[in-house]
C-alpha cells in the first residue's frame, strides 16, 4: 500500500504543477497582451496630440489668409 500510496501522491502532486505552470501561463500572456494594448494606447494618443497641434498650427496659419490662399492651402492637405 505504501508503494501504490507514494505513487499517487507523485502523480497527484505532477498534475497540479502541470495544472499551476498552465495557469502561470495564461496570466502572462494576459499581461503581455494587456502590455500590448496600452503600448498601443499610448501611441494613439501620442499621435492625436501631435496632429492636433498640427491642425492648431495650419488654424492660425489659415486665420491670417485670404480666402483663395486658405482655399490654396486647404487643398494642399486635401486627401486625394
């Protein structure tokens, strides 16, 4: 009995680290994508900023126009 008891302790205590090294692994990988996403954030907001400051910058430029310089201008940026 002690053999066969020892034996099963051994397996039982395998699967539970087998079990824990699984769940080990979910979570960094949770946290890797969840690392990811506001590496990603992050960017996006960099890149608002610096457009909006662009805009801001083009907004004074333009105030000081006349109306076929900002037409002018407007097309310059104009997606085509």
């Amino acid at each position: 009995m002690t053999g066969l008891t020892s034996m099963l302790i051994t397996a039982g205590g395998a699967v539970v680290a087998l079990l824990l090294a699984y769940i080990k692994g979910g979570i960094d990988t949770a946290r890797k994508v969840e690392a990811k996403r506001a590496a990603e954030k992050l960017e996006a907001a960099e890149e608002r900023i610096e457009m909006d400051r662009e805009a801001s910058e083009a907004e004074r430029k333009a105030a000081g126009m006349s109306d076929e310089q900002a037409k002018q201008e407007a097309l310059r940026w104009a997606r085509r």
